[in-house]
C-alpha cells in the first residue's frame, strides 16, 4: 500500500517526529477528555439559579463547590434536558474510547515510520523540524532508484505526492470546475455556500471512501449514480440524528478555547481568517496542505488590509462616537481610582465601580476596533495584487476592479470573520442534513460525469485526476501559457492546472516534468 506508506510519511514529517507525533497525538486525547469531562460538569451539575441569585447577593458567604454544585444532577432539570445530556455524554466518551484504541493502534505504525526514516532515509527526529519537505522527497527518490519500492517504475516526486494527494485532487478540480451545488433554494441561503468542516468530512465519506480498490483503480461500482444518491441521503439521516450532541460540543470546546481570548482582547471579535471554501477554491493539484496554508498566511496581513480598505462610513462614525462616550465614562472610572483605588470598590446603582469600570474597557475596546485606520492610503488594486502573488487566485471580473463592492463582497466570503465562521460551524451541523438530501444529491450525475472525465491512469501510480496528471495535451491553456489549447470543457478554470504546474516546478526543483512540461517552461522563458 504505497498510498498508505507516503501518506503515514507526511503525516510523520508534518508531526515532526515520533515523539512530537505521539504527545500531539495524547494531548488531543487528554483535551478530548477534559471537554467532555468539563461539559458534563457544567450541563448536569451547576446550579445556575442558586449561583445566579443566593451567590450574588451573598458573595462572601457563599462556596461554590458547596451550595452551588448539585450532588444528585438527575433530580433537578427536566427529562428531555437530562436525557439530551446523557446521551451526548455518551456518544462523546465512546468517540473518546475510540480515538484511545486508534492511538494505541497507531503507536506501531509510528515506531515502524520511525525506523524507516532513521535508517532508509537517514534522518532523526531533531533533523525533522528543521527539513523541508522537497528534500524530504530527494531522499525517497534516490531511495527508490537503489531499494525499488515500486516495482512497475521508478517513482519520481510527482507521483508520490499524486499517490499521496489522489482523492484530494479530485475535491480540488470539483471545487474549481464548480461540480458540487452547495447552497440551499431557501429565502436568503440562495447565494450562501455551506462548505464547512462539517460538509466537507461528509463530502469525503460519501464520495470518496472506497472509490479505489487495492490496485489503486476506481471500482465499477463507484459510477452507479443512484448508488452515490442514497450514500447522500444515509449521511443526511446520521446528521440530522447526531445534530443536537455535535452542536453541543462544538458549542462547549469554542467556550472553553475562546472565551478567555475575546474577554482579555475584544477585538479580537472582529478577527478575520480564510475559510474552508477559501482554501479549497485557492489550493492547487499537487500542493500538500501545509503548503497551501503557507501561502495563505503570507496572503493574510494584505488581505487584512484590503478588507480595512473599506470601513462602512455609518459604522466608523457611531463606533467613533460610542468610544468618546465610554471613554469619557472609563476616564472618570480612572480618576476616581486615582483619588483613592478603595472607590473602586464603591457601588453604582447594583454593581461596584470595578465591575463598571472592565465592562467599559470591553465596549471601549471593541468600538475602537470598528474604527476606520486614520491615514489609510486607499489602493485597492495594489492591495489585491499583493494577495494575488501569494493565492494565485484573480478571476476575471476581479482583474482591475479590486476597488468595486461586488469584488469586496465576494473576497469577504472567503475572508470571513472568526465568529462568523464558528457559528456558520454550528449552523451547518443542522444544515448539514438538508444540504446532503438535496444539493449535493442533486450534483451525484455531476461528480460521476467529472470523474470520468477526468480520470487517466498512470503508471506506478493508478487511476487519478488527469488534471492533477498535468496533461497539457488533453487539458491545456494556451491563455495560461500551455502548450496546446483544448476546449473549454476539458479546461481547469482559471488556469488551475497551469498554476499548479509552475507552483510544483518551483517547489519540487529537483523534479522532470514530461515533454508537455518542458515546452511549457521554455515558453514562458520568453516572457
């Protein structure tokens, strides 16, 4: 199982090592078990009305462990309450009994990988965090000209990362060619595109578990549309099943993991970051995930700036005015600690002016972070272009018009704000069912008709997205710099496929491509 094997391999460099494989790997269990272990604590055993009224009114006198805490949960709260609990706490712990047999079972595996590395390709796990992956590769390559680890042919660094990427690179082409309906025929859900997480990992098990047989071949049954109709709507019932305790948690690990954060920096409520659709639509054929993550963390600080290009006037202007008025409130709060800090402890109406005075700070924080930056230069065009050099995404109506709202809107829907993307993460545990049931089945003919289209078999490698194959004969476009010129149909939008081709040249130095490839290259030496 070639697949396995390099895959086990980049999953172990990206780790960087055993030992950082193995504690990452028990940190996320012990994590796991502390969310469960303290959900379960919150949901079933605080008394939120004694805690609520008594404590408050009696702070001193009241010990939380000891009034507020019940010792019998299941006499207090009603039925539905306690049993939608229970059974979340039960679905939870079996994951987590689960992922703890999956560790144990995977520790071998590892040591196995640990061996291989130390003594095939001659590198610690101290040489790992500092290695690159392209040598990484150098390294198996010359291992396979000496050790023969596929017997057909020699295997050079497109073919491992294609064996390693094969089911990856046919979500990549679906996503660019458009392939995958993913929005609901809903009153204003018509344009959203519901590309979580969530989708995403049922997008996988439905279209892409079991697809290959042990030769790496697509099997027959894997183009029986109504086959892929029902895998579609057996998931959606799972979701809409497991809904409620998947909400549950991702509600709790979000509390526990940001809470702190947005209490300590407010404004880090109006953070931004690229979504999955965003990564998706600007990953290439071929680019392993830490690659694509690296480009779209260079692209990060500019897309922020391009965002700040475009403060909403009536925002700025309120948000100017709410954080004169709090921070004229914050300053008397200060003056007063000034004369004497015992008057922070004095109350105002039902709280004590410390209390007041860090509620301000929050509100005077988060206004000022809605404010316009002073001084902005506005250009969006270089801004964009800047981002362009690192996505390498720039659809034609975005060329030259960076500066139009119908530009800024759609670069905000891969932008999206943190908070926004947490609860679209929970919405789409909800919508997931819908989505499965009705768009995405109705895009199986789709799916099935762009895997066959777009499938070559090579090889030492198997059947895989000849897109990802770099096939400029079948593929090209001449627009992009290709060789020769197909018809719009077989084309990657966009130029995907180019882009990918000169991406990989650059990154994997060391790599030949085919006669395809280097007519390519010495035609853009011309430029």
């Amino acid at each position: 199982d070639l697949d396995g094997k390099f895959a086990r391999l980049y999953a172990y460099f990206n780790a960087k090592g055993y030992r950082c494989a193995l504690t990452s790997r028990v940190v996320n269990l012990c994590t796991l078990g502390f969310t469960i272990w303290l959900s379960g604590l919150l949901l079933l055993y605080v008394d939120y009305d004694y805690l609520r009224n008594q404590c408050a009114s009696e702070a001193e006198q009241c010990d939380i462990l000891r009034d507020a805490v019940f010792s019998e949960p299941y006499q207090y709260g009603g039925f539905v309450r306690n049993a939608v609990v229970t059974m979340y706490l039960l679905l939870f712990s079996a994951y987590w009994v689960w992922s703890a047999t999956r560790l144990a079972h995977d520790a071998a595996p590892l040591a196995t990988m640990r061996k291989f590395c130390n003594q095939k390709l001659a590198l610690s796990d101290r040489d790992l965090y500092t290695i690159t992956w392209p040598e990484v590769l150098q390294r198996v390559v010359h291992l396979q000209a000496t050790t023969r680890l596929s017997i057909a042919r020699d295997l050079n660094e497109h073919d491992i990362v294609a064996r390693i990427l094969r089911k990856e690179n046919y979500l990549t082409g679906m996503v660019n060619r458009d392939v995958l309906k993913l929005s609901l025929d809903a009153p204003g859900l018509q344009n959203h595109r519901w590309f979580t997480k969530v989708i995403e990992w049922n997008i996988d098990l439905a279209v892409f578990h079991g697809m290959f047989d042990d030769n790496f071949t697509i099997v027959p049954s894997f183009y029986d549309v109504s086959a892929l109709r029902h895998r579609f709507r057996c998931l959606a019932i799972i979701n809409a099943i497991l809904s409620p305790f998947v909400a549950i948690f991702l509600s709790m690990y979000f509390v526990l993991s940001y809470a702190e954060k947005f209490y300590n920096t407010p404004s880090a409520v109006g953070a931004r970051d690229w979504n999955s659709y965003a990564y998706w639509r600007m990953r290439e054929f071929n680019e392993l995930p830490h690659f694509t993550q690296q480009r779209l963390a260079a692209a990060y600080p500019h897309a922020k700036k391009y965002v700040a290009q475009f403060p909403s006037p009536v925002v700025n202007i309120l948000a100017k005015f709410v954080s004169y008025v709090v921070g004229a409130f914050a300053a008397c709060a200060l003056f007063c600690a000034i004369v004497d800090d015992r008057l922070l402890q004095a109350y105002v109406g039902d709280r004590d002016l410390l209390w007041i005075t860090a509620v301000l700070g929050t509100i005077l924080a988060s206004s000022r972070a809605l404010m316009a930056t002073e001084n902005a230069v506005f250009e969006p065009n270089v801004i964009m272009s800047k981002i362009v050099a690192h996505t390498h995404y720039l659809p034609k109506h975005w060329r030259d018009a960076a500066h139009k709202e119908e530009v800024q809107h759609e670069f905000n829907s891969f932008f999206s704000l943190k908070a926004v993307m947490f609860l679209e993460e929970i919405a789409s545990v909800f919508a997931a069912p819908f989505v499965l049931w009705f768009p995405l089945c109705d895009s199986a003919d789709d799916i099935i008709q762009f895997v066959r289209q777009f499938t070559v078999n090579k090889s030492g490698v198997g059947d895989m997205c000849s897109l990802s194959a770099f096939d400029f004969n079948r593929h090209g476009n001449k627009h992009y710099g290709a060789p020769s010129h197909a018809s719009k149909e077989q084309r990657s939008r966009q130029g995907k496929m180019e882009k990918s081709f000169l991406t990989f040249q650059a990154t994997y130095p060391a790599w030949e491509p085919d006669a395809s490839g280097r007519d390519m290259l010495n035609s853009l030496n011309g430029f």
